[in-house]
C-alpha cells in the first residue's frame, strides 16, 4: 500500500530509516520550509524523485471576482512500514522490569493512534499490539500525526487479540489494562515487572474477554471537574508513569 505523507518530520524519519520505500517527493511552487528543503536534499542525494507541482491560474472574470486556489502542499508517497510477528515484536532477551509494550483495543480515530505512536517513541516503549478489525488502519495521518513515530516503534497487527495477549503472557509480560472505572491509581503501579498497557476504545473502553485476561487494571484519578480524558492524552500521562 502507498501512503501520502504531508510531515516533513515524519517523510525525514522515514528517510533515515528506510529510504529504499520513499517512492517520490512532491513539491509547491515556492519556497519550501526547512523541514522540506532538508527532505528535498536528502531525497536527491539517494537519488530519489522530486517533483514541481506548476500552481494553476485562473484567467479572465473568474481570476478577478475568486480567491485564488490553495497551493496545493508538499507530500512524499511512500510504502507503508510492514506489520511484525507477535515473536519479532519481543524478540531479544526476555522482557526485563521497567520496560513497557503497548496494546490497542480498536482504537478509531487515526489521530489517537498516531499520537500513541508519538508518545511511545518519545517514552521508549518496545513495542505496539495493534487490532486490524475495527480500528484505525495505518494511514498517513497515523504517520503524520506520529511525527516520525510510527518508523521509532516497532508494531504488529492482529486479527485475534486476545490470542496475542496470550503469547504475551507466555513471553512473559504481565498485562495492564487501562480503565476509568479501575480502582488503582496508575502511580500505585509496581516497576518490577515488564508491563504490557492495553489502551481501550474511544467510547466503549476495554472488551470484555480482554479486561479477564488483564493481571490488573489502573486509572488516572480526576483532580478537577472533568471526569475523563482523550484515550491518547490518557495513554501518554500512563506511559510516562509507568517508565519513571
């Protein structure tokens, strides 16, 4: 699948960790920002397309009476980054304390996703478990949204995900599941062993059968008058708990 990427942070991250996949770069009329212009330098030296766009004009009457179009952005179309296997996803030594892998449980919204993406990258997570049915697919406002995110982390999608909560468990991960109506505080949690964070969907939170397989479950206590928050906002306070 190709994806259109409008991050130049994200086509850069790319860039540096598998050039061979950037299938072409496309470029406005005009000055590009830095961002770009270090795209368009490192896209030309591995010998990579890039392309002008000719911005259209409009003529007579219509020219006068209408706002000129937008200029249309600068894009990089690239191949999509392969899903893992569940044992390349905790391949190595075995999962040691203090490090964290991450669960989605048919998360929608690609901008929750990709800023999931975004905080894992920054917090140091291993990896990512995520479902193919029902939840966002992997497109490029993942991608742009993660801002380089999504080439940092290493994911897998799965059909079944309960089944690969299992193997989890038997790679020897413990599974927290995140809840609003969980009676421990994510501060409580202990750091003596390596967690893996299941994250809910947007309205309906965890599925059954995958809160029965978690070994805890945790909350972000309210301090003000709003009871609940964003599922990435929500990810992103945990994460940053649980690799203090």
């Amino acid at each position: 699948m190709t994806l259109t990427l409008r991050n130049p942070h994200s086509v850069l991250a790319a860039l540096a960790a598998r050039p061979d996949d950037i299938l072409e770069v496309r470029m406005p009329p005009g000055k590009p920002s830095d961002a770009w212009r270090e795209v368009v330098g490192q896209a030309h030296a591995r010998g990579i397309a890039v392309r002008t766009e000719l911005a259209t004009q409009e003529s007579g009457r219509r020219q006068r009476d209408q706002k000129s179009e937008r200029q249309s952005m600068a894009t990089a179309m690239l191949r999509e980054k392969p899903s893992l296997s569940l044992d390349e996803l905790w391949t190595g030594d075995p999962p040691a304390p203090g490090q964290l892998w991450l669960a989605l449980d048919c998360l929608q919204d690609p901008h929750n996703v990709g800023a999931i993406f975004r905080s894992a990258a920054f917090f140091g997570v291993r990896g990512i478990l995520l479902t193919k049915d029902r939840s966002a697919p992997m497109s490029g406002t993942v991608y742009d949204v993660a801002s380089g995110g999504v080439e940092a982390v290493p994911f897998a999608q799965v059909a079944n995900l309960a089944a690969a909560l299992k193997a989890a468990k038997e790679a020897g991960l413990w599974l927290l599941g995140s809840s609003e109506h969980a009676r421990q505080d994510v501060a409580a949690i202990s750091h003596d062993r390596p967690w893996l964070l299941i994250i809910g969907n947007e309205e309906q939170g965890l599925r059954r059968l995958t809160l029965d397989l978690c070994d805890e479950t945790c909350a972000i206590p309210a301090r003000g008058p709003v009871g609940s928050l964003n599922a990435s906002v929500a990810a992103g306070v945990m994460i940053s708990m649980l690799v203090r």
